[in-house]
C-alpha cells in the first residue's frame, strides 16, 4: 500500500513476448501491455477458449479506445505436463521466431489437499516452477541469440518466506502443507533465476524474479475451501490492501521493460524497485542441490543436440540414459 506503481511508455517494435498464463489476472494485464506497448505478444494458455476470449477483450479494450491495432496470439501449453512444456518449446522454435521477453506467470496457489501431476510430482512444483524451468532450457539458445537486453521474469512471491527447503520432501509424502508447498515452488522460483544468472553470466540474457504484492485474481481459487485463507483474502479487498490486476501487474511490466534495468542481472523485484528476497533464497548451496535435482527430473525432456548447447552455454547437463546405454556397449 502506497507503494509508487508505475513503468515506462516503451517502444517494443519488433520484440516478441511470452507471457505464460496470459488470459487472466497479471498475466492477462502484462500482455496487454506489452502488446499496447508494440511487442508481439504470444499467450502461452491451457485453455484455447479462454485464451482467444481474453485477446478479443484485450483488443475490445485497447484497439477500440487507441485505434492502434494489436498483435497478440495464443499457444498451447499446460505446465502440469512435461511434455505439453516440452511440446510448446518445440512448436516455438519450429516458428523460427525471435523471442526477447518470457514471462514466466502462470501459477496455482494453496493447493489442497495434495495433487500429483501426470508426472508424479507435486503440483505446484511442477506448474509454478519446474514446467517453467523446462521451458527456460529448451529456449535458451534462442534466447541468448535475440540480445542486447534479453530479459526472463519470474512471477514469485513474498510466500517464498514460508518455504521450506527440503528436497527428500518434495513431493509432501512426508508432511504436507499448502502454505509451505506454495512458498516452496516460490522459493524455487527466485533460486532459479540466481542459478541460471551464475552459469550465464556471460550471456545478455537477464533474469529476474518478483513479488506482485497482494493480487485481486484468480489464483486464490486454490484455497477457497480454506476459512482462515479465504477471510485473510476478504479482509485485504474489503480494506484495499489487496491490488488490482492491473496494478499487481506493474511490478512484472517495469522489470521486464524498464531501460534502467538493463543488463541488471539476478535481481528480485517489490513495488517495482529491486530488494533483497528473504536469506533462504540466497543461499547457495541449495541453488546447487536445487539445480542438480531439478536436471535430474528434466534431462529426458532434453535431447542430446540442446543438452551439448545447454553445456557449451555453461549449464553442466547430465549423460541421457540413452548415452549412458552406448558408453556401457
């Protein structure tokens, strides 16, 4: 509350955006944007409906009131699926597209009780960070070939003060708790943009991570069955502590446009400024165990072509099984 929300009016003739999850709340807001602003925006969805429903509202609103036409689209991609994750990078890469900004948005939040994915893994690590973390790889060649001033940005949370890193837990056979699993995957998130920045630092490719603050959205669905959860949601409407899409989305926007921060690297972001991310997030040898896990969890997604780019890149990129099969012949 009172915080100075506000971005730069930018020019982004000839940029293309991914923004995941783009056809409601901040990532409908951060598309719009965009696109208002003159990148050509692609809405990486689930749902095909609510995708093309959300671009025709976006030109409803933007075209019809500047008369300045828009280019905004929709892709496929459900992040609860690996291979919808992989297939998405793919169908990418075979548009032979630029790309210059990806947003990493789509989310879900207080999951209970607890999901597995198809995949076998907690839900919310899988959607909120790790389908996220597939994407970023099999883009990153296409990525570092699109700079200066490549930018990805990671919708986080001030939740991730409620992590819990443990990774012999990942999936909450042990114990689980919405709260802690949702911080978790947040956690996961900002780690993930220091990790890659430290294996890249070399390369024009700037991530970064950031909290929207309090949002007015749809992502609070996943507690609904909640009381305290659902009250705490109420009370931030009912005294206007709890923002606007719009106004969550400025946050995201700013860092992913702002002149001022380019080639500012493995920054975290609240109220459009950079801040320290809470401790835990900082350290690095979790960073490490993090990466590693994750590598692990992913490498068959990855063929063996992207594995040795990923590796001349700098990202060091496990032997596929496969691979292991021909050295052990």
């Amino acid at each position: 509350m009172g915080a100075s929300l506000s971005y730069p009016e930018v020019d982004l003739s000839g940029k293309v955006a991914v923004v995941t999850g783009g056809n409601t709340g901040i990532g409908y807001e951060t598309g719009k944007a965009l696109a208002r602003m003159g990148a050509r925006v692609i809405l990486a969805c689930r749902s095909e409906k609510r995708a093309k429903e959300a671009i025709k509202r976006m030109r409803s609103e933007l075209v019809e009131a500047s008369h300045v036409d828009i280019d905004v689209e929709y892709m496929a991609l459900d992040l609860s699926s690996l291979a919808s994750a992989r297939d998405f990078a793919k169908a990418y890469l075979a548009r032979r597209l630029p790309l210059h900004l990806l947003i990493l948005n789509a989310g879900i939040a207080m999951i209970n009780p607890l999901q597995l994915t198809d995949d076998g893994l907690e839900k919310q690590f899988q959607v909120n960070y790790l389908g996220h973390l597939l994407i970023v790889l099999l883009l990153l060649e296409l990525l570092g070939a699109n700079g200066p001033d490549v930018r990805v940005v990671s919708v986080s949370s001030s939740g991730h003060q409620f992590a819990n890193f443990d990774l012999t837990n990942i999936n909450g056979f042990k114990s689980y708790s919405r709260v802690t699993f949702y911080g978790n995957s947040k956690l996961y998130q900002i780690m993930m943009s220091y990790y890659l920045q430290k294996r890249l630092l070399n390369s024009e490719i700037c991530f970064s991570s950031v909290h929207p603050g309090v949002v007015k959205t749809e992502i609070a669905r996943g507690h609904e069955d909640s009381i305290i959860l659902t009250a705490f949601s109420k009370i931030s409407y009912g005294i206007g502590a709890a923002r606007s899409p719009e106004k969550g989305a400025a946050t995201t926007i700013n860092t992913a446009v702002n002149p001022a921060f380019a080639n500012k690297k493995a920054l975290y972001f609240e109220d459009c400024k950079p801040v320290a991310p809470r401790r835990a997030a900082r350290n690095e040898i979790h960073h490490e165990e993090l990466w590693a896990y994750s590598i692990k969890l992913l490498r068959k997604y990855i063929d063996d072509d992207c594995a040795a780019k990923l590796t001349d890149m700098g990202l060091t990129i496990p032997p596929s099984a496969a691979s292991l099969d021909q050295q052990d012949d």
